[in-house]
C-alpha cells in the first residue's frame, strides 16, 4: 500500500506545471524515503530530477517500493479539479494499474476521488555524477525567470558568462542584441532578492533559452533559484520547495560547431 | 552553435 497526503494540493500542482511542458510521461518512483522521479525530455536535451521527502508530506506510507508512471497531462487535468486549500491524498495498492487522487476540501464537506490508469514506463534512469561546480548563482527565481523572458526576444540562446564581479546573460540576433549584468548585492532588506556568486574559476557556457524558459515554469515553488554551473558540462538549475524537497533541472550547453 | 544532449554527459544506470 502506498498513501502520501498532503494538507495543501497547491505543492503538488505547481509541482506538475514545473514539469509538464518537459515531460509528457514520468515514473513516481516512491520508498520509504519518499518520492523521486527523473526523466529527460523527448530531445534527451535536458533531465527533471524531483525529490519529495516522505517527511514533507503530512502523512506517508509506503509498505513496498512502487513505481508509477504516469501520463503528466492526465495528472495535471486531475489536480486542476483540487482547490489549492483541499487536501490532496495520493494512494496505489501494491501491484496496482491505477491510481487514486482523493481532494479533501479545508471543512471536509467535499471529497472527490479521481482515479487514473498507470502506464508502463520503461525509462532510462542516468547516473548524475556527483560535480564540483566553478559557480554557483543564487538569485530571485522571479528575476531569473524575467531575465530569461526578456533575452529570448533576442535569441534562440541565452550566453551565462560568471566572472568574480558577477553574472552576464546575453542573447542575440535578427534585432540586435541584449545583456543583462547582475552584481553580487552588498547588502538586502529580503534575503531571497540577494544576488549571492560562489566563483572558483569563470565559466562562460550557452544554452538554449527554450528549455530555460521551461524551468521557469517552477518560479511558484520557491522564491530563490540556484544555477550551478562547470565549463562543458550541463548547467543546474534548482529550486528548493520548502519543507519537502527540490526540484532540478539539468541542461546540456551548446558548444561550437 | 551545436546542441549536445544529456546522455553525452551522464551515464545509463
């Protein structure tokens, strides 16, 4: 038997509108640790790895290790039926093909259940090596997902380029071009609009802004985002979704023809 | 420029 609840369903929807304009498909594969789930997108560009703690969840069990894969634009049509203040209940017998989102609302005089068929996945799981970056960036997730907004009227790429006195985004194309140049900030009266940049050597990396574009879409989860980033290997963006877990995406840069 | 893809960075469990 597998259960996991949630007092507010809004984590969970933001959740799936961070991730189903990348994924169409993905296997919640869920233990007594909780919930992870990794999955590329169809181009193999860039890879979701979302972790959800059992101990972020206010009640979960999980008798056997269950993996359910599930259609991302059948979850989402379910969770658009759950009032952000509703309980949302996940439950899956063992061996179970379907499973059954039950929506509580805040005074328990409604309660729907929706219950939906699991697919079978057979998804490449890649091993992420564990990586000593040469910057990492901690800005507003607000401002990160503006900035990308911004330069991709510019552009098809976005060009990072982080020095010690701080983080250029550049774009450009038919109708010019666009830098954007962010400074570490002295001091702030909100910690999460601090600009912060841990720097062991520069890294100058391009991207697609597509894909950037996309993770933004997980701007609701947290109000900072942290770009990790080495020369030739994927850029990190993640997003700490408090009390229960984070969220990561991983993007292969563009390199020179 | 060229897109690289993920798999050319990280390996199949």
């Amino acid at each position: 038997m597998f259960e996991a609840r949630l007092l507010r369903s809004s984590i969970l929807k933001k959740v799936l509108e961070a991730i189903k304009d990348l994924l169409t498909q993905a296997t919640f594969d869920c233990d007594d640790n909780g919930i992870q789930l990794q999955a590329m997108d169809n181009s193999h560009v860039s890879l979701v790895s979302l972790t959800l703690r059992a101990d972020g969840f206010d009640k979960y069990r999980c008798d056997r290790n269950i993996s359910l894969g599930m259609n991302l634009s059948s979850m989402s049509k379910i969770l658009k039926c759950a009032g952000d203040k509703d309980t949302v209940t996940m439950k899956a017998q063992d061996n179970a093909d379907t499973v059954t989102f039950v929506f509580e609302s805040p005074n328990q005089e409604k309660v729907s259940d929706y219950e939906m068929k699991l697919m079978n996945l057979d998804l490449e799981h890649l091993g992420i090596p564990e990586t000593e970056y040469s910057c990492t960036i901690r800005l507003s997730s607000a401002e990160f997902a503006r900035i990308c907004r911004d330069l991709s009227q510019f552009g098809e790429s976005i060009v990072i380029s982080c020095t010690k006195e701080g983080v250029r985004f550049s774009a450009s194309g038919d109708i010019g071009s666009a830098n954007i140049a962010l400074a570490q900030t002295a001091s702030v009266d909100k910690e999460e609009e601090a600009v912060v940049i841990e720097m062991e050597e520069p890294v100058t990396l391009t991207f697609a802004c597509q894909y950037l574009n996309y993770f933004t879409k997980a701007t609701s989860l947290s109000p900072q985002v942290q770009l990790s980033m080495s020369a030739d290997v994927p850029l990190v963006v993640e997003y700490r979704i408090p009390d229960i877990g984070h969220i990561r995406y991983y993007l292969a840069p563009k390199i020179d023809d | 420029m060229a897109q690289t893809t993920i798999t050319t960075f990280f390996n199949s469990r």
